[in-house]
C-alpha cells in the first residue's frame, strides 16, 4: 500500500498537522535507542547554557547548525544542530559541514577536530526531515536525499588534512559510520556506536559496507549492520572503530592536550602521511559510496521502502 499517496494513514495525518513539534521530538529521541537516553538529557541542566555560550562566543553569525572555533594550528567543528534534535543530520546540517570543512581544507588549518555539543555525538539522519519530503515526491525527493549524502560522504574522502574525531556521546547511522572516514576517533568513555539500518527500513550509508568489514572483520560488521549491535565505547575501541577511550570528567582536557600536540607537527608532514595510508582507498570508498547512495535512492523511492520507515517510526511513537 502506497501510504504517501493515499493519505489514509493516520500517522501521516499526523505528520502534516499543526502539532508535528512533539512527534518529532519523539522519534528522534527514541532514535537514539533507550527511553533512558531521554531520561538522561534531561538530567543535564547546563546542555541548554552551554549551547548558548558555544553560540554566542564563536562564529554564531555564519552558521545556524555547528559552530566553528578557528584555533592555533587547527578548526574545531561542533555539531550543534538547530534545524534538527540530537545532532542529526539533514541536507542543510550536512551543507554546513561540507562548507566548514571547505574553508579549512583552504586556509592555514592542520587539521580538524570533529566533535558535538551537549551529551549526544550524532543520531544520524533525521527521519522526520525526509518523510517530510519523500510524501510530496518520493522519487524526486529520494533522489535529492540520496545526493546529499553524497556529497557529504564524498567531502570526508576527499578531504586531504587529518580529521579527528572527539565523541563525547551516542553515535548512530551515519554519525557513526563516517568515523572509519576520520583519521582519529576519541570516544568518552559514555559514548556508544549502533548503526541499526535494518531496524530504520533502510540500507548502510557512509561507506560502511567497505570499512566496516575492514577495520573489525566480516562477522562483527554484519552484526553492526545488519541486526544493528550496539557498542559500547570500549567495544568499539577493540574492534578498531575507536582509537582511545577517555574517562567523562577528564575527556575535553584530554582530547585538546593530543589536539595541540599534532597541531604543532608539521603540516606537509601531516597531510603527506595522511595520503600516503589512505592512497589506495580513496577510489574504493568513492565507489562504495555510490553504490550506498543508488540503493537508498531505490528504497527510498519505493512504496515498499516508505511503508517500511513510517511502520517503523509509527511503532516508536505508539511505545511512548
């Protein structure tokens, strides 16, 4: 049944009423996969503050979904993300990263450390964004989703710098499956990794279907991929996902402590050794990537594929 043509959905009915603030709210929350991930936001007073004083003290006029500190020897990109909950990832989101890392791939940057603001890393795509849009059209819409990811995914392998990766919560979908892209992920000792597409009615993105399998075998990866296993900091940092895992309180000092220190390398030094690991990937991940995108567009553009995403975000709603 095609539920975006024919409106007898009373979830879809749902989403185009005046009152979508809170089912939205929901759904990406409960992407995140535990009520008791809500629980915990809403535990931590000084999220809203510190956002704000993130925003208002760096660079808060040029973008509205991350914030960029351009520090000595490095840009520093924090993903805080008002156009979405949770740090997840639309069109426009993922238009600001490429555009940020653009400037610093330009200018006289070493490097660049990746990292988020508040307690969540990355939730990756937002859902609610694209069935917004997949209702109106879907194979136009799927094809400009698919596009997008694209070229996001693309700026990462494209990108001849060292990027480092500070994740200081929950990292899900593509927020995790772009961190084998990254030359350095440092995890908070909280933080944890799922990537459970098959669970969302949809296929792997970020070029997981190469790295996955080569940083943490073929078995581990498919139970990533495809029953969606989730794991913890210290799990990912054994099946090579994560380089170092830090303790909460100390996990900032520690990661701007390492920061400095390779700011302080040379930079030709850092981007030759950089090229030299990944010069035999960068066409494989280009691939990779296309072949993840025209199979999201297929689904995406599929009754089928539709009707599998709003059964799935229809029975996260009705759970709460």
């Amino acid at each position: 049944m095609d539920l975006a043509k024919s409106g007898s959905s009373p979830f879809m009915d749902a989403l185009t009423a005046n009152g979508t603030t809170n089912i939205q709210t929901s759904v990406t929350g409960v992407t995140a996969g535990k009520r008791k991930f809500i629980d915990d936001r809403r535990d931590q007073p000084f999220d809203k503050r510190l956002r704000f004083s993130v925003r208002q003290t760096e660079s808060a006029y040029r973008y509205r979904d991350i914030v960029v500190r351009k520090q000595d020897g490095f840009t520093h990109i924090l993903l805080s993300t008002k156009s979405s909950e949770n740090n997840s990832l639309n069109p426009e989101v993922m238009k600001e990263v490429q555009s940020a890392l653009s400037t610093a791939a330009a200018d006289d940057s070493k490097l660049v450390l990746l990292s988020a603001v508040g307690s969540v890393f990355c939730c990756g795509l937002d859902f609610i964004y694209f069935i917004r849009r997949l209702t109106d059209d879907r194979k136009r819409e799927s094809t400009k989703m698919a596009e997008a990811i694209r070229n996001f995914v693309n700026t990462f392998i494209q990108f001849k710098k060292p990027i480092i990766v500070a994740v200081n919560g929950p990292a899900i979908g593509l927020g995790a499956s772009i961190l084998p892209l990254c030359d350095v992920v440092w995890a908070n000792e909280k933080a944890w990794f799922q990537t459970p597409y098959t669970t969302f009615g949809q296929s792997p993105d970020g070029c997981s279907t190469v790295m996955f399998p080569k940083i943490m075998g073929g078995a581990s990866a498919n139970e990533m991929l495809l029953s969606g296993r989730k794991l913890t900091a210290q799990e990912a940092c054994g099946k090579g996902l994560v380089s170092q895992v830090f303790w909460p309180g100390t996990f900032t000092q520690e990661v701007m402590v390492r920061i400095k220190e390779l700011a302080s390398c040379n930079p030709v030094v850092l981007e030759e050794s950089k090229a030299l690991v990944r010069c035999n990937m960068k066409m494989e991940l280009e691939q990779a990537n296309e072949r993840e995108c025209e199979v999201l567009k297929k689904i995406w553009g599929s009754a089928q594929g539709m009707d599998s995403m709003l059964k799935y975000l229809q029975r996260k709603i009705d759970e709460f």
